[in-house]
C-alpha cells in the first residue's frame, strides 16, 4: 500500500509523531492520466498517418481539386492538378478568389452549385469555362463543415475527359414543357422534375427537391396521393385529379390538377404532371361550367375534394348565386345590389371580382 508520511519531533526532540497519507486514489489517478495520455498520443499519431495519407492522394490525384470558403470563394487548397489546369504557379492559389480563374459567363452557373451544394448531399455536376484558354470542365461541388465555417470541395474535370452522354430531344422537350413534370421512386420520393416543377416550389434547384417525399408538397396529408395510387393501381392511370400543391408552411395550397402513370415492377417509378388551375380560372371569363351548378353536381367531388373544401364549394356556389340575382333584379346597379344584399360598396365588388362577375371597368350605375 502506497504511504507519504510526515513526521514530526516533539518534546524536544524526545518522541516523533508521524502523519501517513493512502496515495492509492493519487496512484490511480496518474495510471488513468498516464492512459489517457497514451491514448491520446496514440489518436494523434493515427491523425499525422491519415493526414500523411490524405496529403499524398491529395498532391498527387491527376483530378483538379480545390478547398474553398463558402462565404467568399477564397481558395484554402489546391492540389498541382487544379495548378496546371487554370495556369497558377504551384502555391500560388491559396488565398486567391475562384471566379479569378472562371470565365466570366459561367458565374451564374459557378454560383447555382454553390447554393444548392449549400442546402443538398447530392448536386449534379455543371459546365463552366475556365478564364485561361476558354477551356470547358464539368465542375462538381460538394459542401462541409469544419471549424464552424463552411467549406466546398470543388472537383474539376475537362469535358473532353468524361464519355459524351446520348442527348435526348424528349429530354430536352420535357424539361421546356409549360406544366410541371416529375419523376418519383417507388417511395414517392423525388427523382428528378423539369423546370416548371422547380419553378412552382419556388426551389433552387431540381438537387435541392431530391430525395424529397411528394406527400410534403402534393395534395392533402394522408388523402390525395393514396387516392391518386389507388387509382393508378386500378385503372393504370390517374387522370386530371383535382389536388392542391403546398409550398413552405402554406396549409391552404394552390389548385392543381394532376395526372400520373407508374412502370411496372415492384420497385416502378411514377411520372406526374401537374397544371396549376387556379391561376388559370382566375383570368378566364365565367361560364357554367365554372362552378357546381346542383347537387348532384356537388356529390360528385366526393373523393376528389375533402368535405371541408366541399362545404365551401357550395356556400360559393349560394352566395354567387345570390349576387348573380340581385345584379339580374337591379339591372347591373351595383349599388342597389349591394343594398338589398346587406353589403358595402367595397364588399360587393371584392366578390364580383372573385367570382368574376359583371365588367369590374365599369360603375354599374
């Protein structure tokens, strides 16, 4: 047993007290602290290996590479590849800005992959132009974090470097279509979609809605999309399926009308194509068949609409109904219309123009 002892004279010298101290807890403490300190010699001694390692693959990869600050595209590292390829000296990148070395044509695409490196795992790669020679790359961003800052790992290969992809004009034609299009997996999550699709939820890019479930931005939580399956699994196809489509934390939606196909297979991809219609019905004019006329016409929104949405058709329906006789009993004057509706001025007129009733130009009086 490990003892310190302290010993004292006393009485002149005649007897000795001594004081005994267990250092068997200090004993332990210096055996952990000595582990620790093994360990961590041991854990930095495997950092200097993988960081030896990473170094060489890095100086020594034939593919361009670049370390570049997020906030203001400073250049952190570059490797000699990325060196010779925009025609730097070796050492003298660090420190410099990228769009230096980009041809200034490409800035709007060099910016795009680092907003949507920014906010997704996976960005598809984008053509620029290097500054030295009009040299075409096809340049691939990734984003991480270290040491609290964001950082993006460039990768750049010349084009003439990657096998030439088969163009396809119905490729082409669907990503131009007016109506939104979107590919979705077996898990109704997203695959890829045109331009339109993109543009209607108001994203970045198509790499930032990948991997996103449809249920987030399609028809009503737990209600359209099981419809819209079912259908599908019974007749092959759903056709002009009235939805909503949500964008961010908007609960109410924009009216849609949807149609969609799926291959076969277990593991089958669904296609949809979405047309925006509310939109549409605002500008054009009325007509009969603009809203249900009967009951039987509202019955049959049962399954397409929820009954919320289906209550509000018909008081829709009633009000306008009331306001297309009182406008036909007065004449078009508006102002009596509004009198025997027990409406202001201002009211009527806000929904004349909702139901787009009467010449909204005009006074009507």
């Amino acid at each position: 047993m490990p003892i310190r002892y302290a010993v004292l004279s006393v009485n002149g010298g005649e007897h000795r007290i001594a004081f005994g101290r267990d250092l068997r807890e200090a004993g332990k403490l210096q055996q952990r602290l000595l582990q620790v300190q093994q360990s961590l010699e041991r854990d930095y001694l495997r950092m200097r290996q993988l960081e030896s390692r990473y170094r060489m693959l890095f100086e020594r990869s034939t593919e361009p590479v670049m370390i570049v600050e997020a906030g203001t595209l400073r250049i952190r590292e570059a490797n000699p590849a990325a060196h010779m390829l925009v025609g730097a000296r070796i050492g003298g990148l660090p420190g410099k800005k990228l769009l230096t070395f980009i041809d200034k044509n490409s800035y709007d695409a060099v910016q795009s992959l680092v907003g949507a490196a920014l906010v997704s795992d996976t960005v598809s790669p984008a053509r620029i132009r290097i500054a030295r020679g009009a040299r075409e790359v096809m340049a691939t961003v990734n984003g991480f974090t270290q040491d609290r800052g964001q950082f993006l790992l460039v990768r750049l290969v010349p084009a003439s470097d990657r096998p030439p992809l088969e163009s396809s004009p119905v490729l082409a034609l669907v990503d131009q279509m007016p109506d939104a299009f979107v590919v979705a997996d077996s898990n109704l999550e997203i695959v890829t979609a045109n331009a339109a699709f993109v543009e209607l939820l108001q994203a970045a890019s198509v790499d930032q809605l990948r991997g996103r479930h449809l249920s987030e931005s399609i028809g009503r939580p737990g209600i359209d999309l099981d419809l819209i399956e079912g259908q599908i699994d019974q007749h092959g196809a759903a056709r002009n399926v009235a939805t909503i489509l949500r964008v961010g934390h908007d609960i109410e939606g924009e009216a849609v009308e949807l149609s969609a196909v799926r291959t076969s297979g277990e593991d089958g991809y669904y296609a949809f194509v979405i047309r925006p219609v509310g939109r549409r019905l605002r500008d054009l004019p009325p007509g009969a068949q603009d809203m249900p006329r009967s009951v039987e016409q509202l019955t049959e929104l049962v399954g397409r609409m929820s009954l919320k949405d289906i209550v509000r058709e018909s008081t829709d329906l009633i009000e306008r109904l009331c306001i297309e006789a009182a406008l036909s009993y007065t004449s078009d004057n508006r102002a009596s219309a509004a009198e025997i509706l027990g409406l202001s001025r201002q009211s009527l007129y806000s929904k004349l123009h909702r139901y787009g009733l009467g010449n909204l130009t005009g006074d009507g009086e």
